[in-house]
C-alpha cells in the first residue's frame, strides 16, 4: 500500500455509501493506520447523488478537504455513470470500482477516456441472496478493501465480524446474511480492465 | 495511559462532557452540532454521567437553563452553532455578565441567510465581544483537548468567564479521525469538582445575582469582565502547560509552524490551519520560506504576541472565514493588523475572506495565497476572496 491512499465514493442517497465510507475508516484504523471518513453533505435526500470520502495513510493526516485526485473511486449505483463525472482527477495507476451487471463494452464509454483498471461487482445479487433485500453498502465495503488491498481477507472478516456484532447488536439475526454478503463479496469482485 | 480511538469531532466532543460529567447540560437541535446533545442524552440515558439533561424548546431557553443552574452553583454545559447561538445571544451576554463559567461546543457554521447548513465563522464572529473566552480547534483532537482545559480556565477564581469551544462544522464535526483520550479518571482528576465561592443555593450566604445595575456601577463592573479577560490570559497558559504534562500535547496561544525563518505568513484558525501545513511543508521543498500562525485563544485576543511574532515576516495574509461586508477587514484581520499598529509595525499584511458557507479549502487555494504574498507590490488591495467564482 502507498503511504496515502484516497478514496471517492459516489452514491445515491440511502444506499449507504457514507456508512460504508465510515466502515472503512474503522477498518483501515484497525489495521494501525491513520484514517479520514467524511461524506460531503448535501440535501438529504433518497435517491439524489452523494458523495462520501476516505483518505487512509501511514502519517498523521492534516488536511481537512475534498478529494480531487482519488487513487480509488467506488460507484454504487452505475446510473451514476452518466449523472456524475466520476472519473474526474481519478488516478490512471489506481482504479474505478462499479456495482453494475454491464460488461466493460457497455461501461467503457461512461468512463471519459479512463484508461486505468476496472472492477465491477454485482452487488445487488449479492445483497439479494444473503439478506433479501437490496443493502450494496457491505458487498461494495468488501470489494474495495480487496481492491485497494488495504488488508488481508481474513483480517477484513474478523475485523468485520467485530463491527456487526456492535453496529447490529439490537439485531444480531441480520449478522450471518452481512457476513456472507461480505465474504462472497471479496470472491466476486472481478477485474474487467 | 491514553486511549487509540477513532471519532467524530462531534463525538470527541460528547465524549469530553460525558467524561467531564457536568451537572446540567441544556441544549436545542441544530445541525451540524446536534450530535453532541445526541450522544450525550445517551450517556445520561445510560446511566453514565449524573447529568441532569434538560431538552429546552429553544437555545433562548438552553443558556437561560444553562445561567439558572450555574448561578445555583452547578457546572452546566451546552452547545449549538449558527442560528441557534444567534437566538440565544441576549442570554449569551447576560452569562458573561453574571461571571458565569458555562462551557459551550460551538460547531461553527454560516448564519442564514440564506439557509445554510455548512462550516464558516460567521457565528462565532457574531458574539466575538460577548465576554466569552474563544477557542479555537483544528482537529477532533483539539476540540476534545479544549473541552477538557475549558472548567479549568472558565472557573478559575481570576476569570470567572464563559467559555466556547469552537471547531468547524462538517469538516471535523462530522469527519472520522483518529484520537488520543483519556481514561475518565485522569480526565476528572484533571478537571477537577466545582466549588463556585458564590451561587444562589449557598444558604448560609445569601446573594441575589444579576439585579439592575444603573449609573453607579455598571461601568466598574464592565472593567471587572474586562480585568477577568485580561487574567483569563495567563491562566490559559497554566493549564495548558499542566495538560501538556498530562498529555505530552503541548497548547498555547496560538500555533507556530515553521515561523522561524518564515518571510510569507499565513494567519488563520481551525480546520483549514491543517491543509495551510501541507502546503508550507511543499513550498518548502522548493525553497519558499512559508509559516503559518494558527489563533487557537480567538478571545482574550493575544494581540501584541501575535504582533511581536508576525515582525520578521515580509509579508502576512489574514484568512478570514466569515463573510466581510465592512469594507475594511475581517474580524481576525482587523484585531492582527490594530495589534501591528499599536507596536508601529509596518508589515503588509493582507486579507482573505473565504470558505464561505463550507466551500471547500483545497491546497490549491492556499498556495495561490503564498503566491500572491511573494508578489505583493503594492497594497492598494488588501482586500481579497478566495476559492471565489469568476465567470
């Protein structure tokens, strides 16, 4: 891992990119590392474009602004892909990761020239078939931990089991179905360029 | 032994009063500072302070509850940003009058209007010259370090001022970072218990507080806030040093970084003071003696250490967050460049209004404004934007 990694999530609003941006930050900091988790507020409202940011680094972090330059960016909802510019400054040697079924063929022409690597991941399938119902926060969580490598797969699970137990410690039936969401997640995610 | 922790500056800030465990907390909603009754009502819920919480209607009521319970001799705390701190300020004024040592979380942010939810100065500037003591705080470190030093300095028989700590809406209010804590036994050893001389419930000694106050005295009595907020100085200082000793975290005045030798000097607070520092540490490398001057103590205002600091400099810009439609400065600006004038100094010194209701601070921004200090012919000028629109 580089000494700073930035990340730029792009959502629509409920799909959770903020909490998993925040996920990650509890993640990364985990690990040993210094960590940012901050969304950019805008109106909250279901369904509009959100945009939530981490930067993860092995020096104490100073800066307190917007990510420009991201080595990495996650899209949640690939409708997204013609809404917003989210290649903008995006790092050729980093990578675009996009919850989409669509082959590169299809995504290539959204991306403005993007010539950096890929990754998708069906992460509606994926939150269907473990808890029944549409949540890509934790699949996409997963995905750009595996992509960023940021940690191993076991570290992430373990470290993640921890999570769950507390964040759904009012629930903890919904436990197993985000445990497995998250470990198809890390096999799933695949790189198409 | 401190604690590795992750939080908020909101929740930095609930953990503080949760571990500073105040009497009385009173406060109203408001975004972006609501978090911090928020968690702290879960505390009290929990069972873990002894806090009487009381949910007022208004933030008018929160610092009236807050004067009623600290003038009864208890320790009462709120917080609030924005309009909130506006809808409160007659009381705001009555608290620093009465001498009394309440503690207040300011998470700054544009006042309306229009309506606007994100972090710039304009509140806490709105009640600069209230009485209270201001500090300022760069991170969730800094606001939870200021929480901690505020009864201290608040209470202390020299000053016997209201005290707010202020940090920047969203940017750190609502950022995750990592932090350093206490354990809460260290934290209300530090602290201390509240033993106010005078307070209504003091039987044995009967007292009425804030009665009117006519020709007579009224005039002595400013002197008297204005003698506690010339202590309240030193005694910042005192506790500073011994939270240093505690905390290794060392706290004065105001910051220096890279000042040694620095011709071009930028002087700001908060948040931004963090990316001003990527940047120095940049131009630098390139060999651009750049410093910054980072105001932590806003109010008392440190004017002739500021000054005496910023001498060698060639040339100083104030930033400025709070919009300025005086036409002759901002309100950091105009104490910085008085404090220069009072010692006849003659640096130029330039100033900036910016991130205006939380437009973004980039590194770009700050470097343009060391750009512009190593090119300043004239100063027919001074009075700039930055991170502004142009067609």
């Amino acid at each position: 891992m580089k000494d700073l990694i930035e990340i730029r999530w792009h959502g629509r609003g409920g799909q959770g990119a903020k909490t998993a941006s925040l996920l990650l930050a509890d993640a990364a900091f985990n690990t040993g590392k210094y960590i940012q988790g901050f969304p950019e507020y805008g109106p909250e409202r279901m369904g509009a474009p959100i945009t939530a940011y981490n930067r993860i680094s092995t020096t104490p972090i100073r800066v307190h602004s917007n990510i420009y330059e991201p080595d990495y960016v996650v899209v949640v909802d690939d409708t997204l892909l013609s809404a917003v510019d989210v290649t903008s400054g995006l790092k050729e040697d980093g990578a675009i990761l996009i919850n989409t079924t669509k082959s590169i063929d299809e995504i290539k022409p959204l991306l403005k020239g993007y010539n950096g690597s890929v990754y998708t991941i069906d992460a509606r399938k994926i939150s269907e078939e473990a808890l029944g119902r549409y949540f890509p926060n934790t699949p996409m969580l997963a995905a750009i931990v595996k992509v960023t490598g940021i940690m191993s797969d076991e570290d992430f699970i373990k470290d993640m089991e921890g999570s769950f137990k507390h964040k759904f410690a009012k629930k903890p039936e919904v436990i197993p179905g985000n445990m497995q969401a998250v470990e198809v997640a890390l096999k799933e995610v695949k790189k198409i360029q | 032994m401190s604690i590795r922790e992750r939080l908020s500056g909101n929740e930095a800030t609930a953990y503080a009063m949760k571990q500073i465990n105040p009497d009385v907390v009173a406060a109203f909603p408001i975004t972006p500072s609501t978090e911090i009754p928020q968690y702290f009502s879960t505390y009290v819920d929990n069972g873990e302070v002894d806090t009487e919480f009381v949910a007022v209607e208004s933030e008018h009521s929160a610092m009236s509850a807050c004067i009623g319970a600290e003038a009864a001799g208890a320790r009462a705390m709120t917080a609030t940003s924005a309009n909130g701190l506006e809808y409160m300020w007659e009381m705001v004024q009555i608290a620093s009058s009465m001498r009394l040592p309440i503690v207040m979380a300011l998470v700054n942010r544009a006042i309306s209007g229009p309506l606007n939810i994100h972090s710039d100065h304009s509140d806490a500037m709105a009640v600069r010259d209230s009485g209270w003591i201001m500090l300022f705080s760069e991170t969730n470190q800094e606001a939870y370090d200021n929480m901690l030093m505020a009864h201290r300095i608040a209470e202390h028989k020299d000053v016997l001022l209201p005290l707010m700590v202020c940090q920047d809406g969203f940017i750190t209010s609502h950022s995750i970072e990592n932090i350093e804590l206490l354990e809460t036994e260290e934290v209300r050893k530090f602290v201390g218990t509240y033993k106010p001389e005078h307070y209504l419930l003091d039987r044995k000694n009967p007292i009425s507080m804030g009665p009117m106050d006519l020709q007579p005295f009224l005039f002595e009595h400013k002197r008297q806030q204005w003698e506690a907020m010339k202590n309240a100085k030193n005694v910042i200082l005192e506790v500073s040093k011994e939270f240093e000793k505690l905390t290794g975290r060392k706290y004065d005045l105001f910051e220096e970084y890279k000042m040694e030798d620095a011709d071009y000097v930028i002087v700001c607070m908060n948040s931004t003071a963090g990316t001003v520092k990527n940047v120095i540490d940049r131009l630098r490398n390139n060999g651009v003696k750049a410093g910054l001057l980072k105001v932590r103590v806003f109010r008392p205002f440190p004017g002739e250490e500021i000054a005496k600091a910023l001498s060698n400099a060639k040339a100083v810009a104030v930033l400025d967050k709070t919009p300025i439609l005086n036409l002759t400065g901002g309100p950091l600006y105009e104490d910085v460049t008085s404090a220069m004038y009072t010692l006849n100094m003659n640096v130029p010194t330039i100033d900036y209004c910016y991130g205006i209701g939380g437009r973004d601070v980039t590194e770009n921004q700050i470097e343009t404004v060391y750009n512009d200090l190593q090119n300043l012919n004239d100063m027919s000028d001074p009075y700039r934007f930055l991170g502004l629109k142009t067609k």
